[in-house]
C-alpha cells in the first residue's frame, strides 16, 4: 500500500516539474493558473503529510521503548514494596500472598501497581521502618505515570498515522483529478506545443517502466556428429 502511494506521488512530482518547467503555457490558458497552483499545492501537501507519517513512526518506536523501559523500572518497584511489606506486620493489611500479575498485560500491571500503592500510602511510615526507602512510594506513583504516558504517546503516533494515512490518499484522488485537468487544457490549447502533452503524460503515469523484453536467446549449434575410428587389423 505504501509502495502504490509513493509511486502515485511521485508521479504527480514529475507532472508538476513539467508544468512549472512550462507555466507560461498553462497560465496563458483561462484557468490554468490557478489549476496549476492548486496542483502544486496538493503535491505539496502530500509532501507534508508523508513527512508526518515518518516522524508518527519514530515517535512511536521511541513510546514503545520508554513503555519497555517504564514497564520493567514499575515491576521492579512494585517488586520492593511487595518483599518489604511482606516484613510489615499491620492488622488492615496483608502483603504475604500479594504477587505481580504475569508479563504481558499493562493494563493489569498498572491496575494492580495503583492498588498497591493505594494500599500501602496510608502506612508509608511503617514500610520505611521496615527497610522502604523514604519517599520510595513517590517513585513507585511517577513509575506508574511514565508507562502511562508512554502508551499514551503510543497510541497518539498510531492515530497520527492513521489520520495522515487517510489525508494522503483523498489528496493523492484530488491531485489525480487536478492533473487531468491540466492534461484538458494542454489538449483543448492549439497553440501549445505537443511536446508539451507528451511529457505531461509521461510524467503522470505510475509506476515503474516497463523494461524491454529480453532477446531471444540464438538457438545452440548443432553438435557434429563424430567420426568412428577404425578398428585395428
């Protein structure tokens, strides 16, 4: 799909080359101007949009490495309040059987990181004394921030190039019409130079060109047939 959509607007950069390479014959024409600084536009757009779609890309693979990074700094965390207030003896609160769901869920993980450390808040005191590093619960809360805000980014990079997926496609089908446009003018101007139409045409079609057939191969001589050597008397 990407592939179909980079040879599409490479082709409406070549048709705008021509007709900027020949703009006094278009804006000669009534319309043609105009018609041809819309094109222009639109190539440029395109342009823009293509450029977004690269930098959603980067930005999602730089969310999802800050969502690796983040899942594993919470489950070591959450880890350390688990063993100490397995230490912690409070009537209100049990740590000995509590354990980190399975990989594979942040859904879970943050669900299960934010009841834990809504648990333990009120007893913060208690868990320092039993080997928590002061303020430790502050770095388990921004811990439970960060891949929070990391699968946010992600999934904003993803929209991003969802959206700009489907803006390149309607201005790739407006800039297709507009070269057509153009295309009528240059057929309906005596006056314009046939060259002209052709080079248009040539430089709007898409895709790679067709390479030229190979030549057949010449047929393999024939082998001699061998002589028989006589036999000894």
């Amino acid at each position: 799909m990407r592939t179909q959509v980079r040879r599409r607007h490479d082709a409406h950069v070549r048709a705008n080359g021509v007709c900027t390479e020949h703009r006094a014959i278009f804006d000669a024409i009534a319309g043609g101007q105009q018609t041809r600084d819309a094109f222009r536009t639109h190539v440029a757009d395109v342009d823009r949009l293509l450029a977004l779609q690269e930098r959603s890309i980067e930005d999602r693979r730089a969310a999802t490495e800050q969502g690796r990074r983040s899942r594993q700094a919470l489950r070591v965390a959450a880890t350390l309040v688990i063993n100490v207030g397995k230490l912690v003896h409070l009537d209100d609160i049990v740590m000995d059987t509590m354990q980190l769901p399975a990989p594979g869920s942040d859904d879970a993980l943050l669900a299960y990181a934010q009841g834990l450390l809504d648990r333990v808040s009120s007893h913060a005191d208690a868990f320092v004394a039993g080997g928590l590093p002061p303020d430790f619960l502050k770095t388990l809360a921004d811990a439970i921030q960060r891949l929070e805000a990391a699968r946010t980014a992600q999934a904003a990079s993803r929209q991003q190039f969802t959206a700009a997926s489907k803006a390149i496609r309607d201005r790739l089908d407006e800039t297709d019409k507009t070269v057509r446009v153009l295309e009528s003018l240059v057929i309906n101007t005596p006056a314009a130079d046939p060259e002209v139409l052709t080079k248009l045409r040539m430089a709007k079609r898409v895709g790679p060109r067709a390479s030229a057939p190979a030549p057949p191969k010449p047929a393999p001589l024939p082998t001699p047939p061998s002589t028989p050597t006589d036999k000894a008397a």
